[in-house]
C-alpha cells in the first residue's frame, strides 16, 4: 500500500481529498503546517477531520521558517514598493518544498494538497493542465519542479465546483462542509496595512505623488501603502480621477497617471521557472496571467540570459511590479516568473 502525506489545514478542500485518497487505497496521513501562533485554532478542527476519516494526524511547527522566508518577504517587498503574493513564495518554500523533506522522512511515496490542479504526463515530463473552471488554481503552481511533480497527488483535479466539493463532506457529515473558505492572505486578520504598519518604519518610505511629466502633487504616506491601479485612499483631491501608475522604491516617488495610463504592452519578468526542461521553446501565442484573479491574455516571450520580455498582442491594465506572469500553451503551464 502506497503511503500519501496530504497537507490538512482543517478545511473543506482538504478534509475531502484526504477522503479520495484514502478511498483510492492509500495510506493516508494527514499533516498541518503550524505557521504563525494565530493558525493554532485551526489544527484542532484538522485533527478532528483526521479523527472523523481515521487517519494518522501529524504537525509540522514551521513558524521559525515561516516568518523568515514568508513573512519578512511580504514586509520586504511592500517596503521596496512591490505587491508580492506570498501564497505563490510559501507553494514553493513550504507547501512542496519542506513538505516534501518531511514526506521523506517518513517513508512516504507521495504528498498531496487540496488544490484543485490536474497533474499530467507528457512524453518524459510531468506538468499542470489548467482547468476551465473557476477552482483552476494551475497560476498558484508555477513554481514546482519535476521533482515535486513527479510525486505530488491533487485528489480534487475532477472537481470542478467547489459545491461539488461540499456535497461530498455533507455526505461524509464533516462538520468543515459548511465551514467559509479561508482569506486570501492566511496571516492576515484585518487588513493589509494594519499588519504592516507596525512592521516597516514610515518615515523611510515616504516621498512625493508626481505626475507622467515629473511634478510634484503632493506627499504620500509612504510607499507601501500604494499598488499600480490603486485610486481610492490617495487621500489628495485632484479634480479628476488618478491612478498609481507606478513606484519608484530609490526617489520614493509615486507616479499617478489616468486610467489609459495603465495600459501596456510588455513587461519584464526575473526569478524565472520553467515547469519542465525546454517549456521556454514554446513562447509564441501563448496565455499569459498576471494575476490568479485576472483573465488571460495572448502574447509571446523571449528568454534574455536569466529575465523574460514578455509582449501582449493587446495592451492590458495594470502590470504590476512583485506580482507573478504565468504562462500556458494548449492549457500546459509552461512556468512563470516575478514582475
């Protein structure tokens, strides 16, 4: 019998895969990463999702980890006037990066998540086929390699409404069925800012709102309060709409524009990874996100010593700097990088 570590954060997701897994045969353990000291709460409801499908409950404490390669990232990144996604950084670092160690640790074949995802092989390579669904949650993956692929399990790649989901934990009378899905940043309770502005010292990062021309418009509240597109809470009356058009972490400047003005037709990306070996031969007309929530859109890249142009057949909205460009041929995730 083949021994699967699942990942169990005490929702519904999860608890159901855990479920599939072990109705497929495996030997199923469940594991919750303890991240931060707020996500204490949740390793009670995962343990008693564990107790109610019989399987072996185990928790990693990571938080040390955690706060080093996830959190000081986060507050690194909105000090320098970035937007990172942090979910995308722990997928790499912590959900199949020191998952994968800790499955070898005990002896296990395979690892698993509640991510709606569809691993496939293709000739000598394994990647991940985007979904049509709205669940399709490939954008969050871009960063795995083959050696995690090769032994990662996504139980819930056939489910493609998150309803459908819920119906098969109201069957199993979890008590997570009808439990809320958890919030876009997991160690953030209020907002943002409330949890950043506590850690990065203000007065380092203001400087001046300027317009496209170079002309001041004021000051701003440092520049971490800001992202491209943003235009409510500028807390500065000009008569007009504007927007952040971008962010100059060096002069502390930021750049308020129209709305047109957010529009453009290339960016370039670092910090690249390639799903399998030669995913950067396939770089005409492919799909490219710049954001989960966003649609795609079509262009093409070029590989340029260890940074990607990237050009839009179309201009689109608000490329914005710290966030991820992923990238699909035929629905294959070729890999992505950091804007």
């Amino acid at each position: 019998m083949k021994k699967v570590l699942i990942g169990i954060s005490g929702g519904v997701d999860s608890a159901v895969a855990a479920y599939l897994l072990k109705e497929k045969g495996y030997e199923v353990i469940g594991v919750t990463f303890l991240l931060y000291d707020d996500f204490k709460y949740s390793i009670d409801d995962a343990k008693k999702v564990c107790d109610s499908l019989n399987i072996k409950h185990i928790v990693a404490d990571w938080r040390s980890y955690f706060n080093r390669e996830i959190i000081d990232y986060f507050v690194k990144s909105y000090q320098n006037g970035l937007t990172p996604n942090p979910c995308i950084k722990c997928n790499e670092k912590i959900k199949y990066g020191k998952f994968l160690k800790l499955a070898d640790d005990i002896g296990a074949d395979y690892i698993a998540t509640g991510h709606y995802a569809k691993k496939i092989k293709v000739n000598d390579y394994y990647s991940i086929e985007r979904a049509s669904s709205l669940k399709d949650q490939s954008y969050f993956l871009y960063r795995l390699n083959q050696n995690v692929l090769k032994r990662v399990l996504f139980p819930l790649f056939e489910i493609s409404e998150k309803e459908e989901t819920r119906d098969i934990a109201r069957k199993l009378n979890l008590f997570v069925a009808e439990k809320k899905d958890s919030q876009e940043i997991c160690f953030i309770n209020d907002s943002y800012r409330e949890f950043l502005k506590d850690k990065i010292e203000s007065k380092k990062t203001i400087g001046n709102f300027i317009d496209l021309e170079g002309n001041i418009l004021g000051k701003h509240e440092g520049i971490w309060n800001y992202t491209i597109g943003q235009r409510k809470g500028l807390n500065i009356a000009f008569g007009k709409p504007m927007y952040v058009v971008s962010i100059d972490s060096d002069s502390k400047n930021v750049v308020l524009g129209s709305n047109e003005d957010l529009y453009v037709s290339s960016l370039t990306a670092s910090s690249i990874n390639w799903i399998f070996e030669d995913a950067y031969k396939r770089n005409e007309d492919v799909d490219i996100k710049i954001r989960y929530n966003g649609s795609s859109v079509k262009g093409r890249f070029e590989l340029i010593d260890e940074k990607v142009n990237v050009t839009f057949y179309e201009p689109v909205r608000a490329v914005t700097s710290g966030q991820s460009v992923v990238f699909y041929k035929d629905n294959i995730l070729l890999g992505g990088g950091i804007i």
